[in-house]
C-alpha cells in the first residue's frame, strides 16, 4: 500500500474535541447545547446509530434526548411530536432517525423541522442556503468528506473532482461543497456513460454509491485523495466501503478505510452543527 490512510477516527476524535470545547464555552454563559433524537420503529441499524448520537452528545458535553416510538406511530403523532421539540426553548437540534416506516412521508417530517433546528442540513431551507452559499447547517457527511481531504494538506482549489452518487444527502451536497471550494466537479450516477475515464481523471474521488467495491484499481488516478462514503453490509457480515480498498490503495496518495472513515466523521459533524444550533439560537455566534 502506498496511500496514506486518513483516519476518520482520529480526526473524528479532533473535531468532537472542537464541538467540547465550544459547548464548555457555552455552558460558561449558561446555555447547554440539547440535541433531540428521534427515532421511530426498531430498524436494528438505526438504533445502532442513534445510540451512537448519544454516546457522541455525552461524550461533548451536548444533553441528548432520545425519544423512540412504536412502528406503528402515525404521521401526524410524529408531526405533533416534532412540533412540540421546535416549540421547545431548550432544544437546539432536532434530528429524526431515517428511515421512517413506510406509512410516513419522511420530506413532511423533514419539512416540519424548523431550519434552525435543523442539524442534519437536509431542510429545503439548509440545501438552498448552502447552494448559494450563505451560512447554514451542513449536511453532516459530506462535510466530513471535505474536512477528511482538508486534512490531507492537498489543496481542493482546481482539482477536479468526480463524485460518484447523486443523493440528496450526499452525492449532490458533497459536489456543492467542492464546488465551493473551488475543485472542476463532475457528478456521476447510474447513467453517466464514461463513468471509468472520468474517476480515472479525477484528483478528488468521492465513492457514495452503496455498492461493495464498485471503484476497482483501475478507477483511481496515481496520486488521487479517495473519500469512500460507501457502508455495504456483506455476506461476511462485515462492514465493505464501494473501494476495493487494497487495489485503490496502490495508486492513491490518501484513502479513507470502512470502517474507521467516513462514518466517525459524520457522527462528529453533527455534534459541530448541535454547538453551533445552540450558539446561533442564544444570540452567542
Ligand atoms: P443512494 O442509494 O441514495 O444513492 C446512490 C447513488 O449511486 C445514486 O445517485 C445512484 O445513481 C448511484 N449509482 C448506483 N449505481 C450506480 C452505478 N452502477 N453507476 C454509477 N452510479 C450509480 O445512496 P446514499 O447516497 O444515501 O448512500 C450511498 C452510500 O453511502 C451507501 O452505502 C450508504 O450506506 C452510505 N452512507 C454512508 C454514510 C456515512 O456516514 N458513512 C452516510 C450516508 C450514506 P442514480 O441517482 O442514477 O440512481
């Protein structure tokens, strides 16, 4: 191997260090940072996930409240519930547990969470602030990727970047954020027809396709910062990223593994935007 490993619980470690450290900031001037999650149903990996936001909030010194629900909870008792947290002064971040049960439209939940309790920066009102680029909340994962390839000391400004995944949560954010950050950003999803030669080019990769080592060897340009979203449960019962890690790993200069990269990182994110919620809503920005 002779990419150099970015450590996405290290990093991870630094960036909730950061998100203490403005909370004890807070705390100081009487405001604790509050984070509510909600969580609907008993999706195994979601309670995985959201006992994990808990553990980050106490580790940061954030309060959490986890408020967890029967499968069968009805879309307006969600409704009712998520507009009595908006409602609620001491809670500055509200997050609910995706997926929810078929029978409830997750973009009216989303909807019905005030932007500025909005952590996860999905909001329509999130996404449009951060495509024109006012302040806003980002959407955790991606801005862990950029975070994760800042801290390669790579430069992103006129690179290109090709990001494969076209999802609201985290191909589209994350070709926004580059784009932001001044990398040439092809986006590439299901029907881009020279999908090979474009991540072949690409200085920046950003797998988040949801398909176990769909980026082979052969994808990555010598030299290249390799970002793999992907979380693929395999037959071994193991957790696999959409790189074939060991061929990848030959040719890039920095690769993120799965576990241990991207997934830290989006934890960590979300306690940064809690702190910020809570500074933003006390008048302590
Ligand atoms: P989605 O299924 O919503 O999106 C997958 C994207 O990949 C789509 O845009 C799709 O294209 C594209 N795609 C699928 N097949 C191909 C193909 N053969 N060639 C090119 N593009 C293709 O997934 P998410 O964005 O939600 O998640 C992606 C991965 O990231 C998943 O493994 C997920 O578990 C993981 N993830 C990890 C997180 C973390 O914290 N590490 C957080 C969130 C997600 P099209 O639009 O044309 O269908």
């Amino acid at each position: 191997m002779q990419a150099k490993l970015i450590d996405g619980k290290a990093l991870a470690a630094q960036v909730k260090a950061e998100a203490a450290a403005e909370a004890a900031a807070l705390k100081a001037k009487g405001v604790t940072p509050c984070l509510a999650v909600v969580l609907v149903g008993e999706d195994p990996a979601s309670q995985v996930y959201v006992r994990g936001k808990a553990k980050d909030c106490g580790e940061c010194g954030i309060d959490s409240r986890v408020i967890r629900l029967p499968e069968a909870t009805t879309q307006a008792e969600l409704l009712a519930l998520v507009a009595e947290l908006a409602a609620d002064r001491a809670v500055n971040g509200i997050l609910v547990q995706l997926p929810l049960p078929a029978h409830i439209d997750e973009k009216a939940v989303i909807d019905a969470i005030p932007p500025e309790k909005d952590v996860d920066g999905f909001s329509p009102v999130n996404v449009g602030r951060m495509q024109i680029g006012e302040p806003c909340y980002l959407p955790c994962t991606p801005a862990g990727c950029v975070r994760m390839i800042e801290s390669t000391g790579a430069s992103i400004d006129g690179k290109h970047a090709v990001v494969i995944g076209r999802s609201n949560i985290v191909g589209k954010p994350a070709a926004l954020l580059l784009l932001a950050k001044n990398a040439t950003v092809t986006i590439c999803h299901s029907h881009t027809a020279n999908l090979k030669e474009l991540c072949r080019s690409a200085d920046i990769l950003v797998a988040a396709v949801g398909k176990a080592g769909f980026v082979t060897g052969d994808m990555v340009k010598p030299g290249a910062v390799v970002i793999d979203v992907g979380i693929n449960r395999g037959a071994d019962g193991k957790l696999h990223g959409d790189v074939d890690f060991a061929a990848a790993a030959e040719k890039a200069a920095f690769i993120t593994p799965v576990p241990g990269g991207v997934g830290p990182m989006t934890r960590a994110m979300l306690m940064k935007n809690t702190v910020q919620a809570a500074a933003l809503q006390n008048g302590l920005a």
